[in-house]
C-alpha cells in the first residue's frame, strides 16, 4: 500500500474541495488541519500512546499527567464579556488544569481582532500556524505545524502499536497538504509516484525538491553569492527523480548545476552542454594538466569518486541523470596522467555535435536519520558536495565564456 494513495491515508478525505474559491479552501483547510489534529490526541490516548499526548501537550503548554483523561471540542462558540458578540476558537482542550482554546491557520492571515475576541474568553490561547509569528502577543502560545511534526516524526520509530500507521498517515497528510515549512526528508516511498503515477505523490515530491534545493542554495549563496543567482525547479514527469538545477545563469545551459533526487540518494553535478564544448576542446592538452591539478586538490585520489558520463544521442534531457546514455561512466579520481585525461575526452572531441558531459558525484540516504538533526545534515552534506565541486565547475565554466 502507498502512503501517498488516498485511498490508503485515512486522513486525505480531510483536505476538502479543490481550490475553486479561495476563501472556502483557506477556512476548510484550517478546519480539517483542527480536525485532524484533534483526532490524533483522541487516537493517542485510546492506543495507550502517551507520549505524543505528552509531546504535543509540552508544545502547547498544558500541563499532563499520563493516561489523563480529557476532552476536546471544535468550534467552540464563546460570548465576549460585555457585549453579545461571540468568539469562536477552532477547537478546545478541557483537562484538570483547565480550559485551552485552539486557533489553527495555514493559509489565511492571523487577525488580531480574532485573537482578541478569543482572549476575552479568558481561557489560555494556543494558535497554530504555517509561518513562525514575529509580532506576539502576551497570553498565547505560538506554534507553527512544523513544530508539531517534527515533534511526532522521530516517535514513529518507538511506536510497536498499530497507531503506527494512523500517525504516518497524519504526518503524510500534512506533507501534502503543504502545512509544513522546510524540507522534511526524503524516503523510498516518497518516489512511489514514479510507478504508480498518484498526483498527490507528485505535489508532495515537488515541494520537497524544492524546499530541499532552496535550503542548499541559502547555504551556497552564503559561500559565492556572485554565482549562486539562478534557480530553476525541474518539472515531475515520467523520469525516476526530481530535479532542480542552479548556478549563475541557468536558462543558458551553458555550464551548471543540477541536483537529482531519486529512491536511492542524491546526485549532484554539472552539466556541459554539447553546444559550449568546441572552445574547451580546442586547447585540451592545456586543460587535461588543470583539471587533473584541481582533482588532485579537492578529492581523495584513492577514496573519493568524481564520476563523468557522455551523452551519446541525438537528443536526451538533462533533466535525468538516468536519461543519459551510459556510453562512458569514468571515475576521474582515478586518472594518473594528463595523456589518460585526453585519451578520455578523445570520443568526445570527434562527436562534437552528438555529446555533452554531467560530471557528478551522489549522496545515499542511508547514513541519514530522517528526523530535523538527519534533514538538516543532509542539506549541508549536499551543499558541501557542491563545494568540492566548485573549483571544477568554474574552470570548465571559464572555459567556456
């Protein structure tokens, strides 16, 4: 069974009607992210789990004893002190320790005027929203839904009861439904997409593609900001991994960056486009001694692995690593002289017109924890591999001006 199938999910019959009308998406969608919400803390409790009650309860500040009993309401409707006008919180938390009132949004604005109508109440205010808050108001307390599912990720792996699939369930339902800030992860099954075609497995890969791509950009551009610049989101089609591709100018494609996600790591690279090569190929010689110089200094000789493949074809995208041609796939860590250098780029000299380059480098998941501290190494291992990268890239890049 996909996780992304919403036939699977118990919670996808949660997400409410196409976005026809703005106003209506935004208000069921804050409506069933309560709902959704609320059912997971009646869910915890009636599997005897806790400790996501005692999690989520840490983050909104209400106090709890383990196995508690309390009760939970929506809509609650609550007459202002003064007036007839009444406020209503999204949802509420009854406990011994008293009455807690949920406000929730995603894509609607925070209004003070409802939180003050809800603060009248006199009752704690939680509000939950998609985007940290700057300007807070004294007696509430401020989370974002990121905080709740990175609060709740890393319990699935303590979990042995059956709940297990209602809270997988719950945080795909929030990764789809773009309530999270960040990138989350990647996992095998986020790529089920691939075979199975699910739109919603397409929507949720794309936003992490690019929320991952514009987290390692923010770190590259920190580094080189003069060439980090250009960014351009690949689309979801029928290859087997999502892309984005960077550098100073991307809608060239002279000479630039590309980053590949697929079910096994990441693969990061640059891409020589067939059409640039002639000038770099006029003076190889020259170029064979650099580029084995700038190897020598960024890699591990005997460790490290810079591979390089041709494109051999008529036409291929670069979108896909894959769907390049494996003509020639050669570790570059692995030449000993500059004549091995130019007997290599020989084939690609003569059928000038038929090839281009990726040299590249990938990343598994495998040593990645899929919890913040993983995602967040992760990020900067890749930004990392870029920067080894970098002293290579600017010399064909050079090269080719």
């Amino acid at each position: 069974m996909s996780r992304i199938d919403p036939h699977q999910n118990l919670f996808f019959y949660y997400r409410g009607p196409t976005k026809n009308n703005d106003s209506l998406f935004d208000t069921q969608l804050e409506d069933n992210a309560t709902k959704s919400l609320i059912n997971i803390l009646e869910f915890s409790h009636k599997f005897k789990e806790y400790v996501i009650i005692k999690e989520l309860f840490s983050l909104f500040q209400i106090p709890y004893k383990e196995g508690e009993v309390f009760q939970a309401q929506l809509q609650v409707a609550l007459k202002r002190i003064g007036d007839n006008r009444t406020s209503r919180p999204d949802a509420s938390i009854v406990t011994s320790a008293g009455t807690f009132f949920i406000e929730s949004k995603i894509q609607a604005t925070l209004e003070d005027d409802q939180l003050f109508r809800h603060l009248k109440g006199q009752s704690p205010l939680i509000v939950i929203t998609k985007t940290k808050v700057e300007n807070k108001q004294p007696g509430i307390v401020y989370c974002t839904w990121s905080d709740i599912y990175f609060k709740l990720k890393p319990l699935l792996n303590t979990i042995q009861s059956s709940f297990k699939h209602i809270l997988l369930d719950y945080l795909t339902f929030m990764e789809v439904s773009l309530m999270i800030e960040g990138f989350t992860g990647f996992t095998g099954q986020d790529f089920e997409y691939f075979s199975a075609g699910i739109k919603e497995g397409r929507e949720l890969l794309k936003n992490k593609i690019d929320q991952f791509g514009k987290e390692v950009l923010s770190i590259l551009k920190s580094k080189h900001p003069e060439e980090f610049t250009s960014y351009r989101l690949g689309r979801t089609g029928g290859q087997d991994s999502v892309w984005f591709a960077f550098g100073s100018d991307v809608e060239k494609v002279r000479c630039h960056y590309t980053i590949w996600a697929s079910r096994e790591g990441i693969t990061i690279g640059f891409f020589v486009s067939k059409y640039y090569l002639k000038k770099f190929f006029k003076n190889i010689k020259a170029n064979s001694g650099m580029i084995k110089k700038i190897i020598e200094k960024n890699f591990d000789i005997n460790k490290d692995e810079v591979l390089m493949k041709m494109d051999y074809a008529k036409y291929r995208s670069q979108s896909s690593i894959d769907f390049i041609q494996k003509i020639m796939e050669i570790n570059l860590c692995r030449l000993n002289s500059e004549e091995q250098i130019v007997a290599l780029f020989e084939p690609i000299h003569n059928n000038l017109k038929k090839c281009g380059l990726v040299i590249y480098r990938t990343i598994s998941y495998a040593k990645y924890n899929i919890d913040p501290k993983g995602t967040k190494k992760l990020v900067s291992d890749t930004a990392d591999e870029v920067l080894k990268l970098y002293e290579l890239y600017s010399y064909f890049k050079k090269q080719l001006d």
